[in-house]
C-alpha cells in the first residue's frame, strides 16, 4: 500500500474503549492513516456512546460522498451498542468483528464501511490485527454482494423489501 491508499479513518469509543481507541489512533497515524478521533475526550465511567460513534459514522458516510476513501471504527466494552448506534446512520454498514476471517468478510462481501469492535473481548493484539483486516481487505465487487448490498440501500432508502 502506497500512503495514498491509507483511508482516512473516523473513531469513536466508550469509555471501555478508550484504551484500545488512544493505541489505535497511535498506531494507525503511525502507518500513515489520517486519523480523526471523534471521542470522547476524557475518561467517563458514566458517558453515553451513542453520540461519539454516531459522529464518527456521519463522518463516514460525508467523506464516501465526498469522494475520499473513508472508513470507520467504533469501541466499547462488547461492540455491540456501538455497532447498533452506527447502524442508526444511512449509509453506513457496521459489522461487529470479532475475530481476522469477521473483519476481512464484512469488507470482501458486504463492503462494512465501519467495524465494530469489543474492547474488552480482546487483547489490544488481537484487537489491532482485526482491525488491520477490516482496513486492508478490499471489497470483492462480485455481483451477488454487489446486488445484496443494492437491495438494503434500497430498503433504507425506500422502505420496500425486494426479493
């Protein structure tokens, strides 16, 4: 990969990400990703992840529409509520990652514009291979995955189911 082919990356955590969150804002902007932390700022057993992961989803979403290669990564204690959160935002496919063959699948078949990850389900290891494999595993563009993936956009465009 050439530093042209880096996306630019949005990320968002709970405060039971925010560990694994300053490792991989740390890391990333190391290998040459821009990276653009969309919180929270400061430790808070008590915050509410919903904003900060919606946000860094919206930021997504804005920059592929813009035409710059974007994609994002939501944190929190399972992944779970911070996957749902980013769901919410049209446009976006999160995919909960929890192991290499999840994170390289929600990009080669569903082209996952956000991976979801639980901090506390793994070690900050494991945690930045997986999201190195959703980073770098390039959609397939087959035709089945391209026209499964019409049809949600469809759906969250229309409100019809298609067959």
């Amino acid at each position: 990969m050439t530093i042209s082919d880096f996306p630019r990356v949005h990320i968002a955590t709970d405060h039971a990400g925010m560990e694994l969150s300053a490792h991989l804002v740390s890391h990333l902007s190391a290998k040459g990703y821009e990276v653009v932390d969309h919180g929270p700022k400061v430790y808070d057993a008590l915050d509410d992840y919903p904003s900060f992961c919606i946000n860094a989803a919206l930021a997504v979403v804005a920059d592929q529409e813009a035409g710059t290669h974007a994609l994002g990564i939501v944190l929190g204690g399972s992944g779970n509520g911070e996957q749902i959160a980013a769901n919410k935002v049209k446009g976006v496919r999160a995919a909960l990652a929890w192991n290499l063959s999840t994170a390289q699948l929600a990009r080669e078949h569903n082209d996952a514009n956000v991976v979801a990850v639980g901090g506390r389900q793994h070690s900050v290891d494991e945690a930045t291979d997986i999201i190195e494999a959703f980073l770098t595993e390039p959609f397939s563009n087959d035709e089945r995955h391209v026209r499964r993936i019409g049809k949600i956009a469809t759906y969250e465009r229309t409100g019809e189911v298609i067959d």
